[in-house]
C-alpha cells in the first residue's frame, strides 16, 4: 500500500507545490489585508479612548474649580456637610458614566476582533478541508479503507473544533453578562446607599 501511495496519478510533490505557490500567495495577501483592518480597528478604539479621557479630564478640572468655590462659599459646618453630600452623587454618576462607556469600548473593539479571528479561523479551516479533500481525491486505487479512516478521523476533529468554539463562546457571552449584572447590582447598591445618606442630612 505504501508503494502504490508513492506512486498516483498526480505526485504529490506537484498537489502542495501547487496548494503553496497560488494558496500560499492568496492567504497571504488576506492575511495583510486583516492584520491592515485589525490595526485601524485598534487606533479607532485607542482614538476613541483618548477622546473619553479627555473630555473627562477637561470635565473633572472644571468641575473641580466649581466644587472647590461651592465648599468655599459654606458659612457654617453644616452648609459644608450639605455641599459635600451634593457633590457625591454627580460624581458618583459621572465615575459610572465614565466606567459604561470604558466598557462599551473595550467591547465593541473585542467583538471587531473575535469576529476578525473567527472569519480567519473559517477561512483557514475551509482551506484545510480544501487540501484534504484534493489530496484524497488524488488517492491511488485500493487505499479506499485508509481514505475512510482518514475521513472520519479529520471529520472528528472538525466536530470537536466546532464544539469547542461554542464552549468558548458560550463562557465569553457567560462572563460578560454576570460583569454586566455584578456592575448594575454595585451601583444600584452605591445609589442606595447614597439615597438613605441623603434622607439622613
């Protein structure tokens, strides 16, 4: 078997001469052309981060100046009390704002990525079943049996990839949602808290 292996109608030598000169060229050039589309992805979501820092840095800076001259204007220490209470909550809600939109980037540029790399990931497998289906094809008579095993055996691993990558997904979508809901209960609490300290003063 091993003698008529060697020996098909198309060398092998010339089946992955001919997969490495056109496909190589072709992956290759989809390749750059992701790794083009991955890197303005990531200077949008770095240009966008910039943005949100400073426009909370040019807020905070006015802000100060203004909470400083409102605690300055308090004639008694009670009038203090009342003018720190007032700040807490704006800046409270400023610092989850801040947070929530943090988030949303950080998101948004993940998802680009994760679908990046699941379409390079689908491209690549198609490839592969490409090269085996081609290359089994090209199987010299009588190597049926070897042809069969190699089959079931490439499409085993091709259920296990796919099984894996739900899984994958699956935790992803499973920890965004409970960061999500571990975020919404914290400021809830944090409001709550805030809210009775209010009735108190």
């Amino acid at each position: 078997m091993v003698f008529k292996l060697l020996h098909c109608n198309k060398p092998l030598k010339e089946t992955i001469m001919n997969f490495n000169a056109e496909q190589f060229a072709a992956a290759q050039k989809a390749n750059l052309t992701a790794a083009a589309d991955l890197s303005q992805t990531a200077f949008a979501s770095f240009e966008r981060l910039v943005e949100l820092n400073m426009a909370a840095g040019k807020a905070a800076v006015s802000e100060s100046f203004a909470n400083v001259q409102t605690l300055m204007s308090a004639k008694t220490p009670q009038e203090l009390m009342a003018a720190q209470a007032a700040l807490v909550q704006p800046a409270f809600e400023k610092s989850m704002s801040y947070g929530r939109h943090l988030a949303e980037i950080t998101q948004s540029t993940g998802g680009e990525f994760t679908k990046a790399v699941e379409s390079k990931m689908a491209e690549s497998e198609q490839a592969v079943k490409s090269l085996v289906e081609s290359s089994l094809k090209n199987a010299p008579a009588g190597s049926d049996a070897a042809v069969a095993v190699f089959k079931t055996a490439f499409e085993a691993s091709q259920t296990a990839a796919e099984t894996l990558k739900k899984v994958a997904k699956q935790a992803a979508d499973s920890a965004e949602t409970n960061m999500k809901a571990a975020t919404d209960q914290a400021e809830a609490s944090v409001k709550a808290a805030m809210s009775k300290a209010k009735a108190k003063a």
